[in-house]
C-alpha cells in the first residue's frame, strides 16, 4: 500500500490564478445588464412554434358549421396507441356523421396521422400545445371540446 505522505502532491497554487476568470465572469454577468432579455413572461407570452407544430386536435366544420367528418373511421384505424373513438350515426338523408367522436389527448403522441389519413380535410393538429389541467377525465375531449381547442390554451391561474 502507498504511503500518501510519499506521494508528491503540490498544494502551492498561486492566488492570482482565480482572479482572472473571477473578472471574467463578474464582466460578463454585467454585460448582460445591458442586453435585451431572451427570456418571456410566459404564459402571458408565448412563443411562436413552427409551422409544422402538432398540438390538440380540431375538427373541421364546413361553410354551414356542420363537421366535415363523415365518420368513416379511417383515423381510428390509423391511429397507433387507440386514442380516437368514432361512433358513426347517419340521418334520413343518408348523410354520415359522427354520433361520437371522442379523443384521449393523453394516450395522443401527436404523430399527425389522424389528419393525413382523414379523406374529408376533417381533422387537424393546431398549434395548442400547453392544455394542462389536475383531472386525467379532462383530457378527453369530446365533440364540443374538439372543435374549439383555442379555449384550452393555458392563460396561467
Ligand atoms: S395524432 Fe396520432 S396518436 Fe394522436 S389521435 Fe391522431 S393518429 Fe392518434
Ligand atoms: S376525421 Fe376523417 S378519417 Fe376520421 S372519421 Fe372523420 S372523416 Fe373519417
């Protein structure tokens, strides 16, 4: 075993060696004084995300209000981890819609294929992307949450 009072270990560091990058630092955490913020006061800003950003669903309507989705199913087939429930319901006419159209945002990994699969231009994935609240059932949403996902972008308590 070595003797650790052999070992040839110097101490002596000279005092200066500290304060220049001491200064450094002090001069660049003073320049900063001076430059404009790159931070935000989030959530009452927010930052623009790209173009291709891919947040909480909407269901499209046409001119009339109505959805444009004719309850098909082909997003709830495409969809990986089973998030979308479609219920299908067609009236008199023979006009197709959804009864049911439900979306777990939490089961959702945001992957787009919903609205490439859709035929009717009737799903998208908007830029909302900071939805949170304390209840998991809140996060189902529904018809009537789906076609306005604006509401639930995060405004702060
Ligand atoms: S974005 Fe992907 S995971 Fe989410 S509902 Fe659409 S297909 Fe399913
Ligand atoms: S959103 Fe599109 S793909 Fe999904 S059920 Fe409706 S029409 Fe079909």
């Amino acid at each position: 075993m070595k003797n650790f009072n052999t070992l040839n270990v110097s101490i002596n560091r000279p005092k200066g060696k500290y304060i220049l990058p001491l200064l450094k630092g002090l001069s660049y955490t003073l320049r900063q004084l001076f430059t404009k913020p790159i931070t935000i006061e989030y959530p009452e800003q927010k930052r623009e995300v790209s173009k291709r950003w891919r947040g909480l669903h909407r269901l499209k309507t046409n001119d009339k209000g109505d959805l444009k989705c004719v309850a098909c199913g082909l997003c709830v087939t495409i969809c990986p981890p089973d998030a979308i429930k479609v219920v299908p319901y067609e009236d008199e006419g023979g006009r197709r819609y959804p009864k049911e159209f439900i979306i777990d945002e939490i089961r959702c990994i945001f992957c787009g294929f919903c609205a490439e699969a859709c035929p009717m231009d009737a799903i998208e994935l908007t830029k909302v992307y900071d939805y949170v609240d304390y209840n998991r059932n809140d996060f189902i949403f529904d018809i009537s949450k789906l076609k306005t996902p604006e509401k639930f972008i995060f405004k702060g308590k």
